[in-house]
C-alpha cells in the first residue's frame, strides 16, 4: 500500500464523508438501528455519534481499512454503546449466520469490489426479523447525468478508494434477495453525477 492509499486517501475520504448533506443524512437512517449492530464499513466511526444507546446492545464494525480502524476506535471510546473492529472486507465477515438484528451500511455499497457477493453476505447475517438499513449514492434517474455517470467512473475509482458512481443501489439490495421495505431518493449535493442519493430499509426476503 502506497502513501497515497494508506495517508492521503483516508484523510479525504473521512473529510468528504463527512460533509453536511451526508451528516444530514446519517443523522435520519443510523438513530433506526437496533439490538445488535452490524456496520459494514465503519471507516472513521462518522456514524457513531448518531446510533441511540438505549436501543442498541452492541455493535460489530467491519473496516478493512487499519487506518480507517485506527479513527474509528479514538471515536468508539467515547460511545456508551461497545464496539467491536472486524479487519475484514465486505465480502467476509466473520459472524454466525442469522446472529445480528441490524445491518447499517452508509457510503460504502460504492467500494466494495463484489457488492452482490458483500449484500448476499449481510443477508446471512442477518436475522430473519433483521433489517438492513442503508444509505448510498449512486446511479441518477436522469440520462444526461447518468451518462456522466458512466463516462467518469473509471477514472473517479482511481483516486476514491474503488468507489463507483453509477451502482444502481436499489436493484442491488432486491438482487441479494431482501426485500425493500422502506426506499427514499433525490439528489442531495453537488456535483450531480456524485450526489444522487438512496436511503430506506429492507428485510431478508422469506
């Protein structure tokens, strides 16, 4: 791993995540969580501060990421609620099947290289009674920014850490056999081919 990955790209992916909008909205999806908490990509603990300590029991954070890891923990130490770091990417995680009542995943369904294999992953875990709960940008409604969309994605994953612009985030949780339950969308910064935005919930299809 170059400098570039392991110090400069944390520091601007932590400072992009954590703009108003996007603070914005964490702050309506995280506080739904409860019981025992799976976050897929915890990167710097930015949602930490929003989960309700009085509905959640515990909460495993999945962050392949040691600096992203390293971030979060200085955060984690200051929540009422215990935190666990898992080391691992999306596509593996290291929990029981049917063993946790949440899955929280924030701008993260952009990066992970097998998203449908990650998603299929969330939905063993997950409780039958479980949800997902979910919040990400990705491919727009309208054809004139999807085509951007396309156009810079190859060259945005170079210097975002993998991260995609035109995943269809819906089609993808549906895909991995959950059901969505809940489902909001709308452009919520700018650029426009980086703002459009999903968030809602969904529950293991039975």
């Amino acid at each position: 791993m170059g400098f570039y990955d392991s110090k400069i790209l944390p520091f601007l992916i932590d400072k992009a995540c954590g703009g108003s909008p996007i603070q914005a909205q964490r702050e309506i999806v995280v506080p739904q969580a409860r019981g025992e908490v799976l976050e897929i990509g915890i990167g710097s603990g930015l949602n930490l501060p929003f989960y309700d300590s009085s509905a959640v029991s515990k909460i495993w954070g999945l962050e392949p990421s040691a600096e992203m890891r390293a971030k979060a923990a200085k955060v984690a130490a200051k929540t009422a609620i215990p935190v666990s770091f898992l080391g691992l990417s999306g596509e593996e995680i290291p929990l029981e099947n049917a063993s946790v009542d949440t899955v929280l995943v924030t701008y993260t369904l952009c990066t992970i290289p097998d998203v449908a294999a990650a998603l299929r992953q969330m939905r063993r875990v997950l409780k039958p009674e479980g949800k997902l709960i979910f919040c990400e940008h990705g491919q727009a409604p309208d054809p004139s920014v999807r085509r951007w969309q396309d156009r810079l994605d190859p060259i945005w994953g170079k210097f975002s850490g993998g991260c995609h612009l035109n995943r269809p985030i819906d089609a993808l949780v549906k895909q991995a056999g959950f059901e969505i339950e809940t489902l909001e969308t709308g452009y919520i910064a700018s650029p426009k081919f980086a703002g459009f935005n999903y968030w809602g919930t969904a529950r293991p299809d039975s």
